[in-house]
C-alpha cells in the first residue's frame, strides 16, 4: 500500500488486519542453534509491536504511564545536557561525522536514562544493538559471524533479566520501575514482558532517532540558506522536525495482515495475506502533500505524516522523539551557526528494510 488513505484506513481498522507478522521475515537461512538462540534470547513474551487488543491494549497502558507530558518535562533538562556535553568537544574539529560521533551516542544516551541504565552499559548496548541490526541485514555473513551476533543478544537478554530482577527488588524513578511496579490503576507488567520490552526500546529508541536528525540535518546543508534559516529563528524548529520526518521517514514501512477476507483499494486479500504498508510513500502521496519531493517546514494544509505509524501501535517513543530532535537541533545551530556539508560521495544506507540507516554523515563547523 504506497496511498495515504488507504495505509490509515488499514491502521484504524483492527478488526480486520493483526499486527502478528509485522516485521519483514529473515532474509536467510539460519542454522538451527543459531535459530534457536535467536527465539529464545529475549525470552518468552510477544514483542509489543506484533501483539493484538486486547493483549496490546494492557501492555501499552502500562507502558504510556512512563511517557506523560510530566515525564518528558523533567527529562528535558537531561537531554539538554547529553546533546551539550557531545557537541562540546566537537567544536574544536575541522570536520566530523554527525552520525556515529552525535547522533547516535545522543539518541542512546537518553534512551537509556529514560529507562534508568547507568551509562557504563552504553558501549555493550550499542554493540548488542548492532548486532540486532546486522542480523536483520542477515545475508552475507559467515555461520561465525552469526554466531557472534546471535551470542551478544544472548547477553542482551540475560543483561535485560538481572536489570528487571534488581528494579523488581529496588525500584527507582525510571521507565522500568514504572513498568513492573503497580500504578495507581492497579497494572503492572510481569518481569517477562518488561525483559522483552528493554531491548526493544532500546533499539527502536535510538536507531530510528539517529535516522531521523541524520537525515533532517542532511537535507537542510543540501538546500542553499536553509541552515541559515534554521539558525536565525525564520523556520520554527518543531516545523522542521515534523517535515523533515515525513520527507524521509526512517522507518518506511511495517506489515499488517488479514485476519479475514478484505476489500482493499478495490483488490479482495484472502484471509491471511501480508500487507506491506509504506509509510514513507505515503508520506509522498501528492494527493494529501502537494509538491511532495520539496522541504516545506511548516506546509498547510497538511494531514499529520505518517513516520510514526497511526492507531494502535503508533510509536509510543513520539514524543520524546520529537524532544529529542527539537533539542539537537536547537543545540547544533546554537553551536555551529556556520554549519556545512564535507564534500560528499553517494550517500550510503545500511541494507536494512524497514528501517533507512545511513551510515555517515561528514559536516564542517
Ligand atoms: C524519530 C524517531 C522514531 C521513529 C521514526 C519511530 C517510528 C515508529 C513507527 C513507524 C512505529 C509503528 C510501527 C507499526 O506501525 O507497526 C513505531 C512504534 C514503536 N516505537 Fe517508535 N519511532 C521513533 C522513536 C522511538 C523512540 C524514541 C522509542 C522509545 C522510547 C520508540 C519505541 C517504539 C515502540 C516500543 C513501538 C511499538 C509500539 C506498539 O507496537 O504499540 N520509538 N515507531
């Protein structure tokens, strides 16, 4: 499904499409201890985004308890401070790379204060996380090679199991503690689903975020003034976050599937068929965004974009994702007003579907 409205019909309509199935299946045939390891390392709980109301329904509210707009608040402060102490020393270089040297120590930096992991855990977390994604690129590798990776999530899950235990035993003011410990409602979550739900806020938290800032930094250095414009105050920064995501969504797309027979854009999908739903074309559909290839901060009338998904599994982590990139972009411009692009070879993404990695970003202050 590549048109607006039909990919937000599909995502407010439950009844008829599961979200089991969601992500793009293995691309290659793994051996069989590695297969198991791999169904097991994170234990036995569904992962969020492949569950369905009203399993989903009771996960996600105990989750969303640990996102109100007062925990955003008082995390504001600390998101500051991880983008400032990463852009200082940066100040000195004559060129560096925004990706692996801000954007994504940020975005995980304040992932994994959110969730209350100390930061000696950063470097193992990054490493797991990277093998998470090299698993998804999942050709070309050796049966060692997946080893490896299949060996870190291992230690990724047993990492997310002690960390559950000692939350459980001493709760703290964090999103874990949050998510095992009775609200005022009387929900909680068991240590199993709170043991799935770690590593996968941790990955989807900061691979994404890196994407998105990566990316809306790019497109502004390639448009002659328009950094200028960013640091001068004339293009709001939260309009600029909201374009630059629908412009070039990180994540392109997830699948949804039947769960009986379904009328679609005029096609009848047989109960059981895979749907790949394509946020970023949506994005692009010139009926709901006129000129839809242009950056246009701030374009009205425009339907809210589709980057974040819609309905039942739209990102849980949006808003935080939007103070995280209004932030990082109000602390690049206040530090580097002349900010330009290193002259650049064809840009690189990582082969990975659904999510768009591009893997480096050279920039001169
Ligand atoms: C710019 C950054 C981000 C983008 C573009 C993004 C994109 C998305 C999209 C498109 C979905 C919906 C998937 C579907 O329809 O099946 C989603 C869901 C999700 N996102 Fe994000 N995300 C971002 C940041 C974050 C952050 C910071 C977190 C962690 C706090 C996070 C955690 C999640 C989780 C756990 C889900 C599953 C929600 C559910 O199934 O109920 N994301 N995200």
């Amino acid at each position: 499904m590549t048109g607006y409205d039909d990919i937000a019909a599909i995502l407010r309509n439950d009844d008829d499409f599961s979200a089991r199935d969601h992500k793009p299946r293995a691309v290659a045939e793994m051996p069989p201890d590695i297969k198991e390891m791999l169904s097991t390392w994170s234990g036995e709980s569904a992962s969020l985004g492949e569950m369905d109301p009203p399993d989903h329904t009771r996960v996600r509210s105990v989750i969303n308890a640990g996102f109100t707009p007062r925990a955003l608040k008082a995390a504001e402060a600390d998101i500051r401070a991880a983008a400032a102490h990463l852009l200082q020393p940066l100040t000195a270089a004559s060129e560096f790379d925004l990706i692996t040297e801000f954007a994504l120590p940020y975005a995980l930096t304040v992932i994994l204060r959110f969730l209350g992991i100390p930061a000696e855990h950063h470097e193992a977390c990054l490493r797991w996380s990277d093998h998470k994604v090299q698993l998804m690129v999942g050709r070309d590798h050796t049966p060692e090679q997946l080893r490896e990776y299949a060996t870190g999530l291992q230690a990724f899950g047993e990492f997310a199991r002690e960390l559950t235990a000692q939350r459980l035993a001493a709760p703290r003011d964090d999103l874990i503690s949050t998510m095992l410990h009775e609200n005022p409602h009387g929900q909680r979550l068991s240590p199993d689903e709170v043991v799935a739900l770690i590593p996968t806020l941790i990955i989807t938290g900061h691979t994404t975020l890196a994407q998105a800032l990566a990316i809306t930094v790019r497109t502004q250095l390639r448009s002659p003034g328009a950094w200028a414009a960013l640091v001068d105050g004339t293009v709001p920064i939260p309009d600029l976050v909201e374009e630059g995501l629908r412009l070039d969504c990180p994540v392109v797309g997830m699948y949804r599937t039947t769960v009986r027979e379904v009328t679609v854009a005029d096609r009848v999908l047989p109960a059981g068929s895979r749907v790949l739903l394509l946020y970023g074309a949506g994005n692009r559909d010139p009926d709901r965004y006129p000129d839809p290839d242009r950056c246009l901060p701030g374009r009205r009338p425009a339907p809210p974009h589709l980057a974040f998904g819609r309905g039942t599994h739209y990102c849980v982590g949006a808003a935080l994702a939007r103070a995280e990139l209004q932030i990082a972009l109000e602390e690049l411009a206040d530090r580097f007003p002349a900010l330009s692009a290193a002259p650049e070879t064809t840009p690189v993404y990582r082969p990975t579907f659904p999510l768009r990695a591009l893997t480096t970003l050279r920039v001169r202050p």
